[in-house]
C-alpha cells in the first residue's frame, strides 16, 4: 500500500505503540487490534506545547464530553513520552498521546513530510486527522488540518 495515498475504506495502517495519559497513565501498550469494534481517532500534530498544537489538543479537551463514548481519541507526535507527561498535565488534556519516537507512525500514515518555514525545507508530520471505523477501515481523513476548526470537522466525521 502506497501509504502517500492513504483513502477512505481501505484498513487502517496497523500500529503498536506507548500511550501516555488519560486511563494509561505513564504508559501502556496499545495497539490497533485492541480497538476493532470502537471508532478510532488519531490526529497526528506536529510538537508537545506549540501554539498551534496547543490550541488543537486544547480544543478537543473542551469539546472532550461530545467524544467521549463515541470514539478512543489518540494524539500522536514524534515527541518523548517525558515530553507527552508535560504537555498533558500543562493542559489538563483528557485523552492519551502516542509515543512515536521512531516515527513508525508517522511514516505508515503518510504524515511525515517536507516542509517548509521561512524558505527552509525540513521534515516533519503534517497536521493530519484519520477516523477509523470498528471494521479497521479508514471512515475519514483530515489533511493539513487548521487547529481552530478541527473539532468541528472531527465531529462531522463521528
């Protein structure tokens, strides 16, 4: 599967990886698998504590009671478990972060890109949304998501 191209109704990329906050804690194990009968959400976004990321993750922890029981909410970035613990508890997030230090996440969802900031070219993760059904199969996707608007479109999805 070329994962660049990712589309709605094929399976979701199978993943396995620490989840850190809400009912894990300092971190537990969780894979895919685990969820088949549930919706998924994965929103991929790129730093712990940025204004940007900040604004999304503290947008979904004030929308968190329109989620909650409709679908396991997972935030992932390439940042540290450490790094994870801080931005949680700085902002009373709700919901678990993924630990992708290794970016296999990054990389199976097609959201680690090239990108560019005041004409430099780096690689980084596109601010990406991925609603999985209880079959396994992608139900939506969201790219290169604005923060302020992201519960709304997320809940479209639902």
């Amino acid at each position: 599967m070329n994962v660049a191209l990712l589309q709605v109704g094929e399976m979701a990329p199978a993943f396995s990886a620490i989840a850190i906050g809400g009912r894990y804690g300092n971190g537990t194990s969780v894979s895919l698998e685990q969820f088949i009968g549930k919706t998924v959400i994965l929103y991929f976004y790129p730093k712990d504590d940025t204004p940007g990321c900040t604004l999304q993750a503290c947008g979904l922890r004030d929308a968190w009671s329109r989620f909650e029981g409709k679908a396991e909410i997972f935030g992932v970035s390439v940042d540290s478990g450490a790094s994870h613990r801080k931005f949680i508890a700085k902002h009373s997030l709700p919901f678990p972060l993924l630990v992708d230090e290794g970016r296999e996440l990054v990389n199976s969802y097609g959201v680690w890109v090239e990108k560019s900031m005041y004409g430099r070219k780096f690689m980084g993760t596109e601010r990406s949304t991925f609603v999985i059904a209880p079959d396994g199969r992608l139900k939506g996707i969201l790219r290169k998501v604005k923060p302020a608007g992201h519960v709304e479109e997320l809940l479209v999805l639902l």
